[in-house]
C-alpha cells in the first residue's frame, strides 16, 4: 500500500473541500515549467491572457471603424469607449460570465460591453467568434515565429564563429559512430549550423505565407455582413479590406470554413519540429563528444552535476535541449491530426487541443534556443583529447596512403596489401584483446617491404581532413553572411536566461 502524497485531500472529517475552495498558492497547483523554468518572458507575454484578450479588442475596434466608414450607425463616442478600454481587461468580470454563459467569446464581449455600455449594441456585430480568435491566433503566430527566427539566427550566427575558430582543428569522424575518416571541429559545426539554416529557410517561408482569416461570418461565407450592408457585395469586400489592413498587411486567406485551414497550424508547427530536430541532433552529438572527453558544454563555477556522485559534469543543458525539442516534436503530430479531422466548414474538437499545442511549441522551441545559443557560446574544447583520440584510429586510416607510397617507393600493391592486412589485424588485436596501443606503425616500421616509406610522415592528421577547412569558409561565406547581412539586428541579440 502507498502513503499519500500531499495529505488525503479531505478535511479531518472526511469533508471533500475541494468544491468550496477557489484559492491556492502557487505552490499547491501545478505550474506549466514552460513559464517556471524554461521558456523566455517575452514569449511568455506573447501567448499571455492580456495579449490575446487585447487583440481581440483590436479586432473589435478595427472592425467597428471599418463598418463606420462604409456608412454603418457606428458613433465617434462609440469607437472611443472602445479605444480607451482596449487594454484595460477586468479578467474576474469575464470569468464570471463564462461560468454563466460557457463561452469565452461571448463572455468577452459582455465584459467588454460593461467598460464601454454605449458601445455595447455594436460590438462584434456580424462577426463570429472566429473572427476574434482566429485573427488573433494568425497575429500570435507571426509574432512567434519573428521571436523564433531572431533566436535561430543568433544561434546560426554563434555556431558560425564556433566553426571559423575550429575551423582546421582536425578530429575523428564518425560514420555508424565508428571511428571514419578525419574531419575538423569546425567542419562538424558548419552541419549542425546548415541544419538550422534550412529551418531559417523554411521559418521564412511560412512567415512570409501566413494572412489574416478576415471578416468571413459564421461559415465562411460573409452572409452576415452582407445582410449588413444589404446585400452590396463591393462593402462586404471593402470591409474585409478595411479591417485587414488595420490589423496587418492587408492580406487574407481567399477561403475560409468558420475557422481558417487548421492545415495552417500543422504547417506552422511543422516548421518548429524542424528546428527541435536539428537541435536534438546537436544535442545528442554534443553528449557523445562530452562522453569521449573532446568537446564539453559549460559548467557552472557551482554547479552540481550529480547528488550522489560529486566529480559528475553532466550535459544536462544538452539533455534538457533534447527533452524539449522531443516535446516540440510531438506536438506536430497533434495539429496534423487536427487538421485531417475537422468536418465539413468546422468541428470544436480543435479549440481545447490548439490551446495547448500552439502555446506550448512556441515555448518549448523558444526554450530550446536559448539553451542552444548558451551552449554554443559557452563550448569547450580538448585539442589535446582530441588529438589523442584521432592518434588511436590514424595508423589504420593511413594505410591507404602508406600502401601508395609503398608502390611508389618500387613495392608490388598486393604483396603491400597483404602485409598491411596482417599487420592492422594484428594492431587491432592488441588493442582489442590485451588493450595495448595500436602500434601498427611499428609493426610496418621492422617490415622491410615498407623500408622505403616515411611512415611518421603519414600520421601528419591534416593530409587527411581533405578540405574540411576550406569547406567552413566558404560555407560562413556564401550561407550565413548573407543570413548576417539580413538579420544583423538579431546576431547578437538577446540570448535569453537559461534560469535553471
């Protein structure tokens, strides 16, 4: 039998109070750690009751202008209330109605009716609740999405400095994480760097691509508003034109159901599992290198890496980068289903799920890239474990240059060949079997068929990188200046707290 955690939940008594308590501190309710722990004030804010809640009267406000200067009995003293109260949200007043009335929209515009009552009879007249909570979800998207694409370009531009700096550090390389042919330090950052790129690429796309839903009724069709303005289709257009151009750019979807396509939010979501993919390869790769010694995240002067094991230097910002961008990841495959189940012009199952998916990609991934740019800017690197560790492997990969050298020095290619089998076979058992040093060099060194190479001269690791450095260069050239010409007010900006 287990204890209870927390207590019973009852009073002595056996009474349940749970009906009749409304207040707890914060410490006795759960705390999404997306705002406690991880993500960033501003996109906090962003997703924040007050920002969304104002919108919706930005919308109200601009939608009763709009019906105002196409000849609509709107008054200036109207708008004005309006305009005054636009901030200023009695969030209790709106609670309560929504208790009564079971619709947040509804309870809105009450609440909003209370601040302004001679404007009460003209808001939201002839909108939807879609035409508030949509065009509002559509103008926290392209906020988010600016906020993500300035962290993703500091994080391109830092990983970009890391590479230049390393950029002929020569160091194993990998394929089937099994020692492969050299590369440098420099040349592995530029991958996850184009990685991120190629998230910025799309981010762009998407942010470029996304409109207002507009003023499209209750199905999409604009019957409200026609029978509004009685039946002149030219005002109905001109009033979507209106209020899109108050509110954004002027653009808008051409169609809409109730909802704009929920298509939109998978799209959108997609793109921020694109950069929680890139950033957990990243993240994983940095925890193998850390494992091996050659490259390891920062480390507070007092941080604790383990309650039990003291010496421990963990890469717990590199694992808490990975955990965040798997949640970010498993996000997407919610707004896609979404969208692939909405019926006909428009189902609510999407309402309570884009509550919590929407918000919280743009938290995670938001988290994700501080601790990114944190664990780029704070680096380190072990030339000297690094060196080590490629000198292990380097005789084995030298052995193609040794057997050309072989030839060349007047050797015949099979009989070197064979040699060279026999002895990496061996080198490789000593290391293996007996855990000695791979000495396959001083075993070709006492062959006299190899009399006639510089064997020490094929261990030199940069004759093997091939032009991994060069590559760096031109890749910071003609990749990520051009990201730097075009977003220079976001290389250095602010990088964010990484607070726990």
């Amino acid at each position: 039998m287990f204890a209870t955690i927390g207590g019973s939940g009852r009073c002595h008594d056996g009474e349940n109070p749970g009906a009749g308590v409304t207040e707890m501190s914060e410490f006795e309710s759960y705390q999404n750690p997306l705002i406690t722990r991880y993500a960033s004030t501003e996109m906090s804010r962003t997703w924040s009751s007050q920002t969304r809640h104002a919108t919706w009267r930005r919308l109200w406000v601009a939608l009763a202008e709009s019906q105002q200067e196409l000849g609509l009995d709107v008054t200036d003293d109207q708008l004005a209330s309006m305009r005054a109260a636009v901030e200023d949200i009695d969030f209790e007043v709106a609670a309560n109605y929504e208790r009564d009335l079971r619709h947040d929209v509804m309870a809105h515009v009450h609440a909003y009716g209370d601040q302004c009552p001679e404007a009460r009879g003209i808001i939201h007249l002839g909108a939807t609740s879609c035409f508030v909570t949509d065009n509002t979800d559509l103008l926290l998207l392209v906020e988010s999405l600016e906020l993500v694409r300035d962290r993703l370009v500091g994080v391109i531009h830092h990983l970009a400095l890391f590479a230049a700096a390393n950029r002929d550090l020569p160091c194993l390389g990998f394929t089937h994480l099994q020692p492969a042919q050299p590369t440098t330090i420099g040349k592995r950052a530029t991958l996850w760097c184009y990685d991120l790129v190629l998230d910025l690429e799309e981010l762009e796309h998407r942010l470029s691509s996304l409109r207002l839903r507009g003023v499209k009724g209750t199905t999409g069709t604009q019957a409200s508003f026609l029978s509004l303005f009685d039946g002149d289709h030219d005002k109905v257009a001109r009033l979507e034109q209106l209020v899109a151009a108050k509110m954004g750019d002027g653009r808008v979807y051409p169609v809409t159901g109730q909802t704009y396509s929920r298509k939109i939010d998978s799209q959108v979501l997609g793109v921020l599992a694109g950069i929680g993919i890139s950033a957990h390869k990243a993240g994983n790769d940095i925890r193998i290198l850390q494992h091996r010694k050659e490259v390891e995240e920062p480390f507070g002067k007092n941080q604790v890496g383990s309650s039990a094991m003291a010496y421990k230097r963990n890469p717990m910002r590199s694992e808490r980068m990975c955990g965040l961008s798997r949640y970010a990841i498993s996000l997407w495959d919610s707004t896609a289903d979404t969208a692939a189940t909405q019926w006909m012009e428009r189902t609510l199952d999407d309402s309570a799920n884009r509550r919590l998916t929407l918000p919280q990609a743009f938290l995670a991934i938001d988290a994700v890239l501080i601790l990114y740019r944190n664990i780029v800017d704070g680096l380190v690197v072990y030339p000297e474990v690094i060196s080590r560790r490629l000198n292990e492997e380097l005789p084995f990969m030298a052995t193609e240059e040794i057997l050309m050298a072989g030839v060349r020095a007047g050797g015949d290619r099979q009989d070197l060949h064979e040699a060279i089998r026999v002895h990496s076979q061996a080198a490789g058992e000593e290391v293996k079997q007996r855990g000695g040093e791979n000495d396959l060099i001083d075993r070709l060194k006492q062959d006299p068929q190899f009399a006639g190479v510089d064997l020490e001269g094929t261990l030199d690791a940069s004759r093997f990188t091939g032009r991994a450095a060069e590559q760096v260069d031109d890749f910071i050239a003609s990749v990520v200046e051009p990201i730097r010409e075009r977003h220079s007010g976001a290389l250095d900006g602010d990088a964010g707290e990484v607070t726990v």
